[in-house]
C-alpha cells in the first residue's frame, strides 16, 4: 500500500494526531481487532530488532545471559510479595479456562516477571558460589490499560527484564546503577535522545522496590517520557519467596536483588523526540537502513553507478539499499522520508553528464551535490556521524528550552498554561506535597536529581527542601 | 549448583528418564510452578539464540520480513475458519478477566497466529502490487497439552511462524516447498540430524491447511519426531477471513497463503539423537560455545599458552572460553562434558614440558595429544568440522538401522514389538487403513515420501497402494 506523506496532520496543529499519522504513514504499526494491543509492522519491527541487538550486546558484556520464564503466573505465586500485588492486580489479565475445563487456580499473564524468577532462583540458588545470578529475557508482557497509544502505552508490549541476584546488597545497588548508566548511554549516544539520569519518589517508584532509578526523557511536546527504569530490591522479593543462600562466613541469608528493563516505548519516544512533519526521522545509529539510492532512469552508467556505490556501502557495513521499484523518483524520494532513511543519493542521467550525485540528508532535508568520484564510503559515513550529532544536539537544545525552574506553586501553573516541559523545582519530602503538585494538570515528580539545589524552600509548602526534583506532565 | 554427570540415567536402560536427566544435568531446562511450563535456562536459551540466529538470516536472504501480531486473538475471530476451530480449540487457554472485570468476549492465547495475519493482512492488501507478504514472527505460543515434556511438549513454547500471502496458487506453493526446504538444509547441515522430507496424510495435515509438507527425524530411540512444517493454505483462510486483491486483469481475488514453523522442540531433537550417557553432546555448529580451554595448574606458562590460544580462536569466530574458575580439572572435564562442548583443550604443565597439549572430542571422547606449536586455528577448524560431519554420519548410520520394510500388518507388529523406527510401507489412502495401523502402538504415517514404491499393495487391506508412506511411533 502506497503511502503519502501529505497524510500527516502538522506536529504543530495536532501533536497527538501528528504522532499516530507518522505510525501509520511510516507502517510502523497499526491497530488489531484485539483491543488496546497493537501490530508491529516490518518497519517497526526492524527498529525493534536494532535495538535488541545493541542492548543485548551490551548486557552480555557485562557478564548477562538469556533465559526464559513462563507466560503466565499462578495466583498464589503472584500474591506472596503485597505491594507487588497491589501495584499490579488491576491491571492483570486473568486465564481461567484452559483445555476446555475451568481452571482450579486462575493464571495470571505476567505483567512483570519478579514472580517467577524468584521462583526459579529458589530452586537454583545454595551457596554464595551460584551468585551472582545475571539473567534477562525478551518477551511480551500484558498490563490492562485503559487508555492506549500506539508504542507508548498498549496493553501488550515487547520488553527486556533483567533479574539479578547477589550476595551482598553492595553488588546488587552496584548492578541497578550500572543498568541504569546502560540504558543511558543508549538513549543519549544510540538514539540521540538526551536523557536525564535520576530516582523516583516513594510515590512513584515500583510496586515493590527499595528504590528506583530512572531515565526520563522530554518529547518535542514538552511532555515527559520515562524511557527506561533500574531497580533495587534489597530483599523484599527474596524474603518472600525464600531466596536464601549460604554466605562465605556460612549464614543462611536471602540475596539481593535488582530489576531492569526497556520497552518497544523506546520506538515511540524516536518518534516523539525527532521526527517531523514529513514522517520518521530517525537516528543513523539505529535506523534499520542507513542509506536509500535512487536511480533516476534506465541509463546503464546509472544503473552500474548505483550498483557499484550500494556494493560499496553495504561491504563497509553500511546498510544501503537501491529502491528499483517502479515507481516514480518523487514518490520514492517521499517513501524514503516517511520512513525515516537517514541519507538518500539520488543518481540521475543529466546529473551524471556534469560528473555529479546528489545527497539528501533526511534530518535537515538538505540536498548536497558532489563529484561523482569522491570517496563514497568516508563521505556517507562522516555524513551519518553528523546527522546522529547533530540530531542529539537539536534534540538538547529543544529540552533546554522546554526546561524551566519553579520556586512556587504559581511558577508550576504559569508554565504549565504556557508550554508544558521539565520543571526544576525543590521538594520538602512530603507525599502531601507532591499529590497537591500533581492537582496541575497532572503534574508528576518525574525524578529526584543530583544536581545542585536552587532553592532552600519546598515549592509547594514553603518548609525546608530536601530535595531538587524535576517535574512534568507524562506519557 | 555443581552437576555430576554421573546422576544420569543410563540411555539404554531408561530413555525417557535420560532425556530429562540430560535436560537437567545440562541446565537447559526446568520444570516452574506453572503446570506443562518450563523455565528455559541460559544454557537451553543459548542454543534456542544461535538457532534463531541462523534461521532468521536464510529467512531473511529470502525476502521474508519480521513483524510481530498480539498475543490475544478474540473469540469471534477464531472461529472464523471452521477447521482451524476444531483443530484449535480444545487446547486453547481462554482469558476472560481484564483489569479485575468479566470479559464481555473471552480471548484465547494464540496457539498459532493464521487468524491475527489474515486479520491483518485484510486492511493492508488492495492491488496485486501489495504483494507478496513474507512475514515471519519470532513469539511464544500457548497449546493446553495433557502430557508434557520439556522442549518436545509443553504448553507454552517458542517459534518461529512464517505466513506469506501470494498473486497466484504458483507461487505460493513455491514458497512451501522453499521453506520446508531451508528447515531440510538447517537439520541436515547444522543440527546433523538426518531428516527426511514428505508431505503429510489428510488426517494429520494441519487444520485448515489444503496439505502440510514435513520434515521428519528419527530420535536414538527410533521414535520419530515431526520437527518442522511448512503449509499451503490455497484460498482457505483468505476466503474466510476476506483477504482480496485486485489481480493484475483487474479482477477481485482471494490471496493464496502459506505458514511454516519451527519450534524450541529442536533443542529436544538435538538431545534426543547426538546426547550420551554423560550428558549433552552438540553439533559444533549449534554450539553456542565450541572450545573451553583448561588450564591445569598455576604456572604462568599454562596461563599465557591459554590466553594466548583462546584469543587466536576468538579472533578466528571460533566460540572459546577458558575455565579458570577454582574447580577441579577433573571436575571441570566433566562439566564441560556434560554441557556438550564440542572440544577442550587440556593445557597442563607437565605436558609442556614436553611440548604437548591435549585436545578432547566431546562426541567421541577420544583424547589426541598434539604439539603445541601446531597451527592451532587450523587444527580446530578441522576439528569441529570432522565431528560435525562424524555426528551427522553416526546419526544416520543410526537411523539406517531403525528403518525397515513391511508388506503386512504383523510385519508392522514385528517391528514394532522388536525395535521402533521408520518404517516403510504401501498405503491404500484410505482413512480406515491409517487407523487400524494406528492400532498397533499408536504407529502414526509421519509422511508421503517421493521415494519409489516398495510393493504394489496396500500394507493393510491389499487393495492398490497409492502412496509410499513412512510410519512410526511419535512424540
């Protein structure tokens, strides 16, 4: 099915129509006859597919290894740790007919895999010579969300979850700080998206955490994404699952233990941060295919030359590709913006008499010309790296402007009014405190930052600040 | 926790019992407190990444493009093609509580996804130019099995499912038999199991589908085992599911459609035809590690000798380790035994004095001592592909063994009371015939083989045979 980009409502008219157009237009996913869950189309997928590849390097670096728990979880397992169950009983789905008979005991699909891997570790663990423990799996979860957007919010998803165990709660905070500083880079340097390293409040952090560290990142909307998280458990789970071991000095203890995962999310927050009015635009470190050539004419020193340059790139791990359909060079020069290629060379006949091509970044929409006979690969590649630094620094510049600094209640209101984004403001510690931050618009206390105070009062008290938090209106 | 191999079961005297010794032993596989579902381990998952490793790159060399459908699949929308219903539904498992509220209509977990591609491929085929779609998904499937065993059965388990929509019947066709073909190549060049390739009787064809083409294998125990499918559809589900395109006379057509699969069942086969006594035994190729180095002692000789070895096969994509951990050599030996490492070097202080070292072969056990300053990449090399081509040759000597001729009914009873295997016999085509051959031990036809006739009668009633037929025992 041909797509137009003259589909695409304007970023600036309609964000949110904006957002589910280029999905659509880019065939990066669409809606199912199954409520709230979503099809990952080829393009989409092969995002997905990139990231899976860079992630899972970087994991098995440090020493992680894949495995593969059930899909589903038996009631009582799911109950033994309460506020994990309170955290996500609503939002269960729930098995209650299999094989054509009732089920004794309801099964629930994982919304989260905590369960079953203390489960499994149980079993597994004796003696402080098994620890640590570095596993994490790939695999689709299921949340009952009411309200769901493509890739941002669907009932079911694709993650990674990582669960660690460790004989010392040193080692386990070690992991959850080393997970989140992973997952980071890969915002910042994989998917040019800047991202800001903090830890969640008491309110927000996750149903049964000690702590929770989080990468929280701005949409070009000024709205906020928490885009990755990393967990420390201490021995919450363990305690109620009897995760025990045997330590050095010969005491019976329960490990500690970390969680961490990302989200096909990722793909929307690309979507969200960098694209624009003509479609996709994505990162040249992550976009499936680097390099789209469009020959123009049949002229076989065309048709040669493309060959030749795609030869080329492909043998340099670049991921080029000729589009040779047969349809017209407009058409395909829109299909390769929609959907994101971040180069296109377009070789034509009356260019080549003149020893000319053309390069058309898809960041900028700049058209450069150039000898036929410049180093092809050096070219395309400097072209790539400035395209992927120059997306992360639109991308900064663009989050400092939508970030802002409140020092009371009335600053919150007067920003949100105008144009929502990050807002810095410091915090007493009370719960209170954030519910009443959160009566304006929904605003939530995105993480709790290192970075230095800028004020000694709680801005929506006035007591003493403990503090400096930033804020923000979330997907 | 340490394994012994000596906790395994010897394979002649209880195969069943083996088989899950040797899943245990090796850390491929456990039982969880989910019932007929398994904990698939790092060691079990390693071996299920370098599968999908190589399979997901022929499938791609092909044109074939990942995407990935929901988990759920509703009611209604199953029971759209009749014989998919009837094929499915008795093992489906049914969700029927969402976000702590009764269903309005209950979704079953997809035992196979043709009815959520149809769904799909409905809104995003128009014109014969949309097509083919060659889509493939890597996910989990869920099948509500009495009778489980890890890896060959259990009710949740991973696949791959390729669905591809086609112009023409042609076409389509050529696409089944392409996919039964690479699944042919896969077994025979990188898991060395010899199988054998045929089409699948009325009765034991997939549900909705107008034939099933099989690859079969024959297990050490002479059961054979159904390890990969590939289905031509016709217009079936497309008819059903109102999947049209308007061909190039312009005319309003069903699209012809096929799905093929495979499954973590593999791993089962790979244990069930290489595996001995003392554990685990893999094709070099399927290996996910193929060398472990053991240095013996701690003398800086032993451990330079050792990085240095290590590093040369790295650098040459031979997958090698060295195990420094504080065990026993003799102990170390034995794991690496039993997780089926295709070669060890033994590197030991007393050998170098007088320039040796030891190379072992997981699958023979044969012990050869070498020079040290042999071209260790080479010898290697050829290592590993003599016992990937000795294993497949041991494997097919074997299932020559186990494969036989009947003329008659008691022929078939004579074997099978004897030694189950293939065996080979005249069919009739007649439905009745097949379920009285079944009556003898649940002997199943596994495939209509292309290979010349062997009589000219039906092995059971007499009457003119029609198809040359390989039967046996399944799991």
């Amino acid at each position: 099915m041909e797509k137009q980009n003259n589909k695409i409502t304007s970023r600036n008219i309609d964000f949110a129509k904006w957002y589910t157009d280029v999905v659509r237009a880019a065939n990066l996913a669409d809606y199912t006859s199954v409520k709230g869950c979503i099809a990952i189309e080829p393009n989409g997928y092969a995002i997905w597919e990139k990231m899976q590849e860079i992630l899972d390097k970087e994991f098995k670096k440090l020493g992680h290894v894949n495995c593969q728990m059930p899909l589903l979880i038996p009631e009582n397992l799911l109950n033994k740790e309460k506020d994990l169950v309170e955290g996500f009983a609503p939002e269960v789905a729930w098995v209650t007919i299999g094989g054509q008979k009732e089920l004794e005991e309801k099964l629930c699909i994982r919304p989260t895999s905590e369960t079953l891997f203390c489960d499994y570790y149980k079993n597994h663990v004796k003696s402080h010579r098994d620890l640590p423990k570095l596993y994490n799996q790939w695999c689709n979860v299921l949340r009952w969300e009411k309200e769901t957007r493509p890739f941002l919010r669907s009932r079911e998803f694709l993650w990674q979850e990582g669960h660690t165990i460790h004989a010392t709660a040193e080692e386990a905070k070690k992991e959850t700080d080393q997970m989140l500083e992973v997952y980071y880079n890969f915002f910042n340097d994989v998917l040019a998206i800047p991202s800001i390293k903090g830890r969640k409040t008491e309110k927000e952090k996750f149903a049964g955490a000690e702590y929770t560290l989080t990468n929280e990142a701005l949409m070009y909307n000024g709205v906020a994404l928490q885009s990755s998280t990393s967990h420390y458990f201490g021995q919450k789970f363990s305690s109620a699952y009897d995760v025990k071991f045997t330590s050095i000095e010969n005491k019976e203890e329960y490990v500690y233990q970390t969680s961490w995962g990302t989200t096909t999310r990722m793909i929307g927050a690309l979507i969200m941060v960098h694209s624009d009015d003509y479609g996709l635009v994505l990162p040249p470190r992550i976009a499936p295919k680097q390099v789209v050539i469009v020959p123009i004419g049949n002229n076989d020193e065309v048709i040669n030359l493309s060959n030749k340059i795609n030869k080329e790139l492909l043998e340099n791990n670049i991921t080029s590709y000729i589009d040779n359909t047969d349809k017209s060079p407009g058409f395909k020069f829109a299909e390769a913006e929609v959907n994101g290629i971040p180069v296109r060379i377009e070789i034509g006949a009356r260019d080549l008499e003149q020893n000319k091509i053309t390069f058309a970044r898809r960041d900028t929409r700049e058209k450069m010309i150039e000898n036929k006979d410049i180093n092809i690969v050096d070219y395309v590649s400097n072209l790539l790296e400035t395209i992927q630094k120059d997306m992360y620094e639109r991308a900064l510049k663009r989050r400092n402007e939508l970030t802002f600094e409140a020092h009371n209640m009335s600053d919150i209101e007067n920003i949100l009014n105008t144009q929502p984004g990050f807002i810095h403001a410091m915090w007493c510690g009370d719960e209170a405190c954030e519910l009443k931050i959160k009566e304006i618009k929904g605003c939530k206390s995105r993480c709790i930052t290192e970075e230095p105070p800028i004020d000694t009062k709680c801005v929506c008290c006035g007591k003493e600040a403990k503090h400096h938090v930033i804020w923000g209106i979330q997907y």
